[in-house]
C-alpha cells in the first residue's frame, strides 16, 4: 500500500517529482515511526516571479497531524524546505509524547481579522481518539485556536478552543 498521495495544481507531477518526494520524506521515519500516510499538493503559480513553486504536506500519525507548507524556486527547493520543516516539527512532536506532563504554553495575545469573516474552504479529516491534554498540545502544534478532536474520556467528537482569557475550553454536544 502506497502510504503518499500526491494532487498537483497548475502542474503536472513527474514521476521523478514524485520518487523525489518520496525518498526525502521517507527519511523522516528515522525521527517518527509511525508514520500512517502523507498527503502532498504541489502547486506552481505562473505569475509569481519569487518562489512561485509550493509544496503542502500532512503527515498522519497515530495520535495527530504534522503539517508544513512551504515556497521555493522549483518544487525540489520547496520539498527540501517543507522535509526540513516536517523533521523539526516530528521531533519535538516525539519529544511531547515522551512527556506527556508538559503543558503547552499559551499564547499571550490573540489577533482578530477585521474584515467580515467568510467560507472559503473545507476541510475533512480523521478524527482519532485523544486526550483533551494531547489536542492541546496537536493545536499548538499547528498554530491554531481551535483543535476538533474525538475525547477518549468521553468517546464524543469534541472542540478544543483558546478561550480570550488565554485558558482553554472544550465544546461538547449535549446528551
């Protein structure tokens, strides 16, 4: 079973594009293990001048998502950047199940848009069971507000949110 899956816009992949990509982020299981499967967009925007190349990665382990997203002169100067990226980010993700007991710190201000929020897309994932404790740290660890997760304690899909005093909140559906 292929474990990576690429979608390309405004290009066409290669399969030496593609064994590329491949061979850089198998190298990534030296720092995590469980590695379920990667998802990979690569995209070219013509009119860009600086860095017009874009590479996407989500890699999906057992208890959460690593993501990065990065720019480069050709798709193999953004692979480059977004593996380097992938590697630091799995081994601090390692690093926080070894250690379970540290909080994640929180974020001192909070910035809001100012113009009228809108739709723009939709995403779907997998849903795995975990603490409140381990959606935190998922949440810090994609830079986000807010984390959708299902709760191992109560076997609900709950939503793990930055609350404006800086603590945490979690919205579940009433029984």
């Amino acid at each position: 079973m292929d474990i990576y899956k690429f979608t390309g816009r405004n290009l066409d992949i290669t399969d030496a594009m593609k064994s590329y990509t491949e061979t850089k982020l198998g190298k990534l299981e030296k720092f995590f293990d469980n590695i379920i499967d990667a998802k990979v967009v690569m995209s070219y925007n013509h009119t860009r001048n600086v860095d017009p190349a874009r590479v996407e990665v989500q890699i999906n382990v057992p208890t959460g998502v690593v993501r990065a997203e990065e720019n480069g002169q050709d798709t193999y100067a953004a692979v480059d950047k977004a593996v380097d990226k992938l590697e630091r980010q799995l081994k601090r993700f390692k690093d926080r199940l070894r250690d379970k007991k540290t909080q994640p710190p929180l974020p001192t201000e909070i910035t809001e848009d100012e113009e009228p929020a809108q739709i723009v897309r939709v995403k779907k994932y997998v849903l795995r069971p975990m603490t409140p404790e381990d959606a935190a740290m998922e949440m810090e660890d994609l830079g986000h507000t807010f984390y959708m997760f299902l709760n191992a304690e109560t076997n609900l899909v709950s939503v793990l949110y930055l609350r404006q005093d800086g603590h945490y909140g979690i919205l579940e559906p009433a029984k």
